[in-house]
C-alpha cells in the first residue's frame, strides 16, 4: 500500500478517466501487498466492519421482507382508514422511507466511528 | 408545442451546464483536486439524478395504474439498494481504486477473461436499462405532440449519443446533480398542484378506487401497441374524424397509432391478459404477475433484484468513484437513501390519480404516460398545458441524465475492456450502441418501463451483487468461482427473461419466477461462486488483496510513510 507497492492511481473524473484509458491499458499487475502493521490494523476494520454492516442489513432485510409478511397475514389492514386513506396504503407509500433514512444514518454513523483513530487502535 | 419547448431547453440547460462544469474544472491546476472537491451532498445529488429515470419517473406511476397499489414496492426496493451499497460496497469500492465493476474485477482477482465477463455483462444491463429510456421518451412524446412512436426514439437516440460524442466526456456531475433537482421539483410541485386542483371528489375516488367498468365521458383512445379488446356489449365509437365505428360483441384488433373514441356511458371493453384499474385485488399492496395468484413471492421478487441489483448498476458504481476518498463515497450512499425517499413519496400521488383520472390508458397500452397525461384531465387552460410542458420536461431530464450515464459506461466497456481503443473508437462505441439500442426499442413499445428496468436489475443482483460481495467480505474467492458465478447467473437470469419474451405462456409460480427470476438466480450465483471457490485455493496475495479494500485513509498522516496514501 506504501512504499512497496508505488502504483498510485489518479483520482479524476470517470469520464476522464475512461477518455484518458488507452494509456495506462494494460500495465503490469501488482500483487497487492501490506504492511504487518497495515494488515493488523485492516483485519480489525473488517471483522468489526462486517458484524455492524450484518446487523444493519438484517434490519432492513427485517423491514422490507416483513412488511409483505404483514400485509398477507393481516389483510384488514386494506380495509382500516387512516384520514380517509388505507393503513397498508400508508404503511406501503410512506413508512418504508424514515425508516430506512434513519437506518442508513445509523449505520453511517456507525460505520464511521469504527474507523475513528481511537477504535482503530484499540 | 409548449412541452416540445420545455424538453429542448432541458437539453440546452445540461449542455451549458455541463459547458460550464468543463471550464470551471480546466481553471484548476491540477485536475485532481477538484475531482476531490466533489462533496458527498453533492455527489449523492449526481447519483441520484443518474439514478432517478424514466422508470421512476414515470414508469412507478404507470405501473399503480396498471397492476395496483403494490406497484409502490419498486421505489422500496429501489432506495433500500442504497443501503446495500452503503453497508456492502461503498467504501471498499471507492478504496480499491477501481473504477468499473470490470476494473473491480481485474483489481481484486488479476484475471482479465473475468474482466471481460463482466464488460459483457455491462453491456447486457446497459441494453437492459437503455431500451426502456429510449422507449418511454418515445411514448411521452408522441403523446404530448402526437408524432409517431418512432419519430421519439430516433431523436431521443440521437440527443443523447450526439451530447456524449460531443463533449459529455467530463464533468458530468453538476449536470446530474442539477438535473437531480430538476426532476425533484417538476415532479413534486405538479403532484401537488394536481392534488389541490383536482377537487374533492376526485381526491375521495382515489382513495377508494371502484373498478374501471364505464366511460364516464366521451374518451378518445389512442392504441399505442397492437390491442386486442374482448367486447361485452356492443359499442357505438367513433373514429378521430367523427366517423361511427360499430363494435359488434366480440374480439376486435386494433392497429397500434389508431384513435377510437368511446362514447360517455359505455361499457369498457377488456383487454385479454390485465385487469382494468380499480378492480378487485388492485387496492392490495402485494405484487401479483399476471394474476398468478402468489402475491408474496412476486412482491420478494421484486425485492430481491432491485435492493441487490443497485450496487451492480456500472453507471451508478461510476460515480462514487468521484468522491475523495471511502468516508466520503460511504456518506454519498446514505445521503442518497434521504434524497432517493423524498422522491418516491410521489409516484403513488400520480398513481392514484391516475387510476381516477386516466384508467383508459390501460385499454390504450400506455399507462406510462399517465404522469404528463394527468394535467390536462385536471385543468384544460393555460395551467393543464403549463404543468403538462413541466413534466415533460422532468421526463425528459429523467431519461437523458440516465441514458448518458449508461450510454458512457457501456461504451466504456465496448472500447475500455472489450477491444481496448483510443478516444476516437470511443466515440464510435458511443454512436454505434445508441444506434443499436434505438433498433431495439423500436419494438419494445408494448413493455413497461419499470419491468425492464426491473430485468436489468436482475441480472445486476444475480452477477455482479455476489462478485462485488463476495470479492469484499470473503478472502477465499477465485478468479473460477467468480467466473463460473458470474457465467450462471447471467445465462439463467437472461435465458429466464428470453423465456419470458419469446417462449410459451406459463402459468402460476413458474410464471413469477420465469418473469422475475431473482429469487432462484441470486443464491444460483452466489452459490456457484463460493462452491467453485472452495473447490479451488485462493492464491497467497488474496487476503491481502481483500484486507487492504478495507483499509480506512488516514484523515491526517501521523508518520511519512503514510504520506502517499492520503492522495488515493
């Protein structure tokens, strides 16, 4: 990732990137290679990385697998109103976005305080 | 005429901008920086303007009309995909450096025919999502200034192949973030304007939808696809020059561009094979193909491909390249989920009302058009035909912001991965996949944008879903497995929806799964790629080929030695 493998890749745009493409085709692949220190330090990120990301995707899995279980085993939900609306109409139309807006804070949140210099060390 | 207006000067609008984006970049010394200037808020912007297209636009909303209230668990699947690329692939994404599933593929796994598996399987989704675009700007336009389907699908084409060989090789991203906040105002504003103007009434009727049974008024038609309709009891209709046209009780075929109008008071015809809005089982928020009587399993379907399709959409991967570094492309994933949810509160608005309002379009073969097909229903003056040219305009920023992002990343693959090629073959590819495209959607009038663009997604979550996945979070992947997964989902999603196009009529389960094959094609891929994996030995750079995807950007280098990493 350092010193011993120097290929730097230029960040531009994509477009650029495809348009400028010829000249960098096909250069020579690098084993990709880590520092001790570096492969510690990116084993902990990912094991603690992987059981938060299993627990956020669980949740929303939970949601949008759930709510269609729902709505089969409870098919009055069609028939109560809400302010003249349907409940499944709602629950299908509208509750599905906050929650999945606050899970993805959640996880943001989450995901990033896994990598700030003090979890990361420890 | 006023809509015509509206979608040129959409056009003109992306080109300055994007003129504008391409001096404002030069003027930098280094391109670099400001490629990592791009924020998050407004990289998910772009995202979501690449990702908001004429199927969420206008294809959600024709689909309520058409199939039911459960139609709305599209845009679920379509946003939830961002959490799935927030958790799973955003961040190690951006860290791998690579820029393309295809680029992916060669970085984590050093093995080039994979890289050209997956450019293949770029162009499949590219052709997948394309066709539906080129088809809808089609329709739309025939409907508000009534020129032929194809007269739309040529100049759509060219638009968009003729903006992308010209200049749209850079900065693009304050094209489609702009273009972001375009759809999302011409989209709200009218679904309001048309909740407010429509009266009680029919606010109440849309709420309680009663099955399209009778033509409230005299009702022009226009067939935009070949119809068969089943006649109940004989009808007086007169033809667009006022001609009577008697149909008899009975099968009658009409010819796609022919208009009949259905006198007020007579009974709706049926068309063979969908049910008219409103009818029993369309209040149901489950989703049920062609009426095969397992809601629950169509609805997880659906589910199924568009959450784990998104993060193996090539041009949606594209652009989170763009952000500085993994924090940033990760934070561009969840801005992307809020942006993405306050859209989608709104295709139901027009879907209801549409219902209402414009149920003959289901006799017509065009309930894609029921979103610029609502205002002049609800006013006729100078307001119907404004708010008609508005989203019209939407429509049209929907598909081109979509259509130049595929078009490029196809093109890409074509002149990139496929037969590596200076600019000039670029252009070329760009040029020869539009014409290609254009071909195609000439004969797929008769498909629903949000169904093709659901098939797309498919074959995105049943190849590239587990590559990407499995390529991150499992060191013990191959370059065979990742293959031979790869290999099976694209043939069994692809030949499952060839069956669906040209095979025989099914029925029941092997129906939803023949038409929405992501339940079995998903674990069939992932399932191949860990089995064939395991039966092989992943070589010794590969876990830290893994490992280092994961590896966070230091925010300030402590040390020296980490002064280079801090420029990736």
């Amino acid at each position: 990732m350092n010193k011993t493998a120097s290929k730097r890749v230029a960040v531009m745009s994509p477009q650029t990137r495809l348009a400028h493409s010829r000249r960098r085709l096909r250069g020579p692949w690098r084993t990709p290679r880590l520092d001790p220190g570096d492969a510690d330090r990116a084993q902990r990120a990912y094991r603690r990385q992987r059981s938060r990301g299993i627990t956020a995707l669980a949740a929303t899995a939970l949601l949008l697998f759930g709510l269609p279980v729902v709505f089969t085993m409870l098919p009055a939900l069609t028939e109560v109103r809400l302010l003249g609306v349907r409940v499944s109409w709602l629950l299908l139309a509208v509750l599905p976005y906050p929650i999945m807006v606050g899970l993805a804070w959640w996880q943001l949140r989450r995901a990033e305080a896994a990598e700030d210099p003090g979890e990361r060390d420890g | 005429m006023a809509a015509g207006l509206v979608a040129a000067s959409v056009v003109l609008i992306t080109l300055v901008i994007g003129i504008r984006g391409v001096a404002a970049m030069r003027s930098t010394s280094d391109f670099l920086v400001a490629s990592r200037r791009v924020t998050p808020l407004l990289n998910a912007a772009a995202v979501s303007g690449e990702y908001l297209s004429a199927a969420s636009f206008l294809g959600i909303a024709g689909l309520v009309v058409k199939d039911g209230v459960g139609a709305l668990w599209y845009p679920v699947g379509f946003a939830a995909g961002y959490i799935a690329m927030l958790v799973l692939v955003a961040a190690p994404m951006r860290r791998s450096g690579a820029l393309t599933v295809p680029d992916f593929a060669e970085a984590r796994l050093a093995s080039p025919r994979l890289r050209k598996l997956a450019a293949v399987v770029v162009l499949v989704i590219g052709g997948l999502y394309l066709v539906p675009q080129f088809r809808t700007a089609g329709l739309v336009l025939s409907v508000v200034s009534a020129t032929p389907y194809w007269v739309g699908v040529v100049l759509a084409g060219t638009a968009v192949a003729t903006t992308l060989a010209l200049g749209g090789m850079r900065a693009a991203t304050y094209v489609q973030a702009f273009q972001f906040c375009l759809k999302l105002v011409l989209f709200i504003v009218p679904a309001i304007w048309l909740v407010l103007t429509a009266g009680a009434e029919v606010r109440d009727a849309a709420v309680q939808p009663t099955e399209f049974t009778h033509f409230s008024q005299d009702t022009p038609v226009t067939f935009r696809v070949d119809v068969t309709l089943d006649v109940e009891q004989p009808i007086t209709a007169f033809t667009r020059e006022g001609e009577p046209t008697r149909l008899s009780e009975g099968t009658h075929r009409m010819a796609a561009d022919s208009t009949l109008v259905f006198p007020g008071g007579a009974r709706v015809p049926e068309v063979a094979g969908v049910s008219p809005p409103g009818s029993p089982g369309w209040e149901r928020p489950l989703l049920d193909f062609a009426g095969a009587g397992h809601p629950l399993l169509g609805t997880m379907a659906v589910l199924i491909a568009t959450m784990l399709g998104t993060m193996g959409l090539p041009h949606v991967i594209m652009r989170f390249h763009t952000s500085p570094d993994g924090r940033a492309a990760r934070r561009t994933a969840a801005i992307t989920v809020t942006l993405l949810s306050v859209f989608y509160l709104f295709p139901g608005v027009y879907g209801v009302l549409g219902s209402v309002l414009v149920p003959q379009l289901y006799l017509a073969g065009a309930t894609d058009t029921a979103v610029v097909a609502l205002p002049m229903q609800v006013d006729t003056g100078w307001q119907g035909t404004l708010f008609t040219a508005l989203l019209t305009g939407g429509a049209f920023a929907a598909f081109l912001a979509t259509s130049l992002g595929l078009l490029l990343a196809s093109a890409g693959a074509v002149a990139y991965d496929l037969a590596p090629a200076g600019l000039g073959r670029l252009r070329l590819a760009v040029v020869a996949l539009a014409t290609v495209v254009v071909c195609l959607a000439l004969f797929a009038a008769h498909l629903d944008a949000g169904v093709l663009v659901t098939w797309a997604f498919t074959v995105a979550a049943s190849t590239f879903s587990p590559m990407l996945v499995l390529g991150i979070w499992w060191p013990k992947l191959t370059a065979p497995g990742a293959i031979c997964g790869v290999l099976a989902g694209l043939l069994a999603s692809s030949g499952a929806i060839a069956v669906t196009l040209f095979g025989p009529h099914v029925s029941g389960w092997l129906a939803i799964l023949l038409a929405q094959p992501a339940p079995w094609t998903v674990p069939l891929a992932y399932l191949t790629m860990v089995l064939v994996s395991l039966r092989g030995r992943p070589p010794a750079w590969s876990m830290p080929a893994m490992l280092r995807l994961h590896l966070a950007e230091e925010p300030a280098p402590p040390a020296a030695r980490h002064r280079d990493r801090t420029a990736r």
